[in-house]
C-alpha cells in the first residue's frame, strides 16, 4: 500500500465512527509536528507586523485548530486593508479551538472591527465570561447573541483603547496571553495586572517568546506586564515554528511503556511547558523502583494541564499510586478530562479516583514483557487527546482497543494515525511495519 492510498485508508476509518488498534509496541523515527501554542501566538504576531506569511505554519499537516485562526486572521487582514468601516460585523468561524476564540477576541476590540463570533462542538459552552470585566470601560463591548446564554455567537463592538486591565491569574492563560498580544498594538503604553497567582505560566511565557521575536518588549512586574507602546515592527524574516512537546508526549509515553522510538527535532530549549513530560516520566520511573519507599508520586497539573490523558496512561503502568493535583481547569477542556480521562482508565482495567481537582491511580505490578491494559471500546467524548492517549495505551494491551470518534485527532495531529501506521501499528488490520 503506498502512501497515498494509505491516508486515503486511514481517512475512511476516522470518519466510520470507530477505529480499531490491534497491541503491539512501535518502532522507529518520530518527526513531531509544530507546536500548535506557538503557532498561534506567530500567526497573530506575523498579522499584526503585517502578513500572516511571517509565521512559518507547515500547512499541509496544520491541525484544524491552526488553520481555524489562520483563516480568522486573513479575513481580518482583508477587511483592514480593504478600508472598510461598516457597522455591519464580519464572521469569524472559531470551529471548536478555544485558543482561536480567546485569542481573537481582544485583538478584534483593541483594532476596532465588529465581529461576531461563532464555533461548533463544546466550543459555544467553554468560558470566556473573564473578559466581560476588561471589556468594561475598556471603549469595546461583548454582545451574547444566543438566547440560551451560551457563550456564542458573540459579537464584539467598539474599540479597545490603551491602559491597564486586570484579570485572575488562575483561569485560563490564554486570555492573558490574548490581552498581551492585542494591547502590543496599541501605541500607547498598557498593563495587564493579575488579581491572583498566576498558573499556567509557560504559556505565557511562550507568548512572551513570540512576542519578543517580533519587535515586542514586555516589561514584567511584580503583579502582571507593562507595554509600552507599540514599536516598530522589527520582523521581516519568517519566523520558524518549533516542534511540539505536547504532542511529543504521546510518544514519549508509548516509550515509557517499552515502545523503542526516537524523536527527532524537539528543541533543547523552549519555553513550552509540555516538556515537563520528561521529568514527569523520569519521576514515575523512580517511584518504580522497588527501594522507592513509599511509590507515592504527585503530578501537579496546573501549568501542564494537556498532558493529564497521556500521563494519566504511563501512571495506570507504574506500580505506584499516582496523585494528579490541582486540575480542575480539566472539565473545561475539549471534554471534561477528568471524567473522560478516568473513564478511559476503567475501561483498561486501571484503579482509578476522580477529585474535584484531580484524580488518583493506583498503578499495577507488571513484570517486563507483560501486556498491561484490558482491551474494549473507549469513548473519547470528540477529544482529541483522549484518541492518542487511548491509541498509546493499546501498545501494552491484551486485546484491541476500540476507539470511538478518531477523527477528533484532527484538532491537534492530523497525521497521528498515518505515522502509527508507519511505526509498525497496527489498525483495523491495516500493518506496514
């Protein structure tokens, strides 16, 4: 089967509904895709230097998330250069990326444009009830058109202006880091303050990163970031998007679970948090050990939230018990990942305890070479790191795994599924290792 036919394969199964993965360990070479977080803070910051080309984006594998703010950009980018001011909004489509919608929504106050937006999936009920506080005073309104309350379709009016906002530091990063990279436009000097600890800091740090990489100085301070004023936009070179650790860490996983793969371009150094994976992974192999004492391991989840699912997995075949710790942000996600997550467990046969703000598993005690996890059907609930994280686990299985909506790994790694194939998985009977 050569590779064209093999996509065209591996397609028909994602759209049946229910995909199949036979156990066995993968072998082989991993291109890690780019860094979805990056690549939307690049697509934004190339825009506001003046083309969306600046950001070096790998289209053809793009995931739905990115080419869903790539598209918002270039019809923003249209309308502006197109001297257009009317009061009628333009239509920007969020599809189901939550990044999209946070991102956009003070970029579009802080230049002026009335937009609404919409979104699909979980999308219209995930929050964004934290910018109605900056909104006010701020010269710009959110307008909830949807008359159940959810969150979408909004529409956005008015102008943000210049000057300080203020928002907790312990929701989501993104609107920080939305906020941030909004105000770097304006000419005038802001500041963002935080009413409280700031979690999730790598991803604004990574925002940070990206921003100073095209022209933008942020000042930090003891309660927030100062701008100050828009400079010159110093960037005219592409900007070249780095490799992902938070899909690397599927891999990474299947490795802990005795896979023999080698990822080959992750950075050394990033600000991306994900890498975290590597430590987390080096902790749980030392609680293993059988002189470890207590085989207690603690994962605190609040600045790497995404890695729970796959981790969650590499804990549930570690004869330890696992405690994954201020994690509650989860029922927020694509699903709510704490549920779906311990769902996931139980159906490999895992012992596992949801939390209102994490869980706890109790790993077993395999002897090397022993298959781990229980096959059968997971339900994925449309998540796309709930797919890999399920499509890992069938490495170490005793019977297939079924996996329900694979198709939702279009989100974040499209490619996910041809490259298992690639490394000698097999799925729905298909094999090419």
């Amino acid at each position: 089967m050569d590779k064209e036919q093999q996509k065209i394969r591996i397609d028909a199964l994602l759209q049946s509904g229910k995909l199949g993965i036979e156990p066995g360990k993968l072998t082989g070479n991993v291109s890690v895709p780019q860094s979805k977080s990056v690549a939307h803070r690049a697509l934004i910051m190339a825009f506001l230097a003046g083309d969306v080309s600046l950001a070096k984006v790998d289209l053809e594998h793009a995931s739905d998330d990115i080419l869903a703010t790539r598209a918002a950009l270039l019809k923003l980018q249209e309308y502006m250069n197109s001297g257009a001011r009317s009061e009628e909004p333009i239509v920007i489509d969020c599809k189901e990326s939550g990044s999209t919608l946070r991102f956009l929504i003070p970029l579009v106050a802080t230049l002026g444009v009335p937009t609404r937006f919409e979104g699909h999936g979980r999308l219209p009920n995930r929050p964004i009830k934290e910018y109605e506080g900056v909104f006010e005073n701020s010269g710009a309104q959110m307008i909830y058109r949807d008359p159940t309350g959810l969150s979408l379709p909004l529409e956005i009016k008015g102008k943000m202006m210049a000057g300080e906002y203020t928002l907790p530091g312990n929701v989501s990063s993104q609107y920080i880091s939305g906020l941030l990279m909004a105000l770097s436009y304006e000419k005038d000097p802001s500041r963002v303050r935080l009413s409280t600890k700031l979690e999730s800091e790598p991803y604004v740090n990574m925002t940070l990163d990206v921003m100073e990489a095209f022209g933008c100085d942020v000042i930090r301070e003891k309660d927030g970031y100062y701008l100050n004023g828009a400079p010159a936009r110093k960037r005219t070179s592409a900007f070249d998007v780095e490799a992902d650790y938070s899909q690397a860490a599927f891999w990474l996983v299947a490795n802990y679970l005795g896979s023999a793969l080698l990822l080959t371009n992750l950075p050394a150094k990033t600000a991306q948090g994900d890498k975290a994976i590597e430590t987390l992974l080096a902790g749980l192999r030392k609680a293993d050990l059988p002189d470890s004492g207590e085989k207690v391991f603690e994962m605190d989840a609040s600045d790497v939230p995404d890695l729970v699912p796959v981790f969650a997995v590499a804990a549930a075949a570690t004869d330890c018990e696992t405690h994954i710790v201020h994690a509650e942000r989860l029922a927020l996600k694509e699903s709510d990942r704490l549920a779906s997550t311990a769902g996931l467990l139980r159906v490999l046969g895992a012992d596992v305890e949801v939390f209102p703000d994490g869980m706890t598993i109790r790993g077993k005690h395999v002897k090397p070479g022993e298959k781990i996890f229980s096959g059968g059907t997971i339900d994925t609930h449309k998540d796309h790191r709930l797919v890999m994280a399920a499509a890992v686990a069938a490495t170490v299985a005793k019977d297939t795994i079924w996996i329900k909506d694979p198709v939702a790994v279009e989100k974040s790694y499209p490619t996910f599924f041809e490259e298992y194939l690639d490394l000698g998985g097999t799925i729905h009977g298909i094999n090419v290792g």
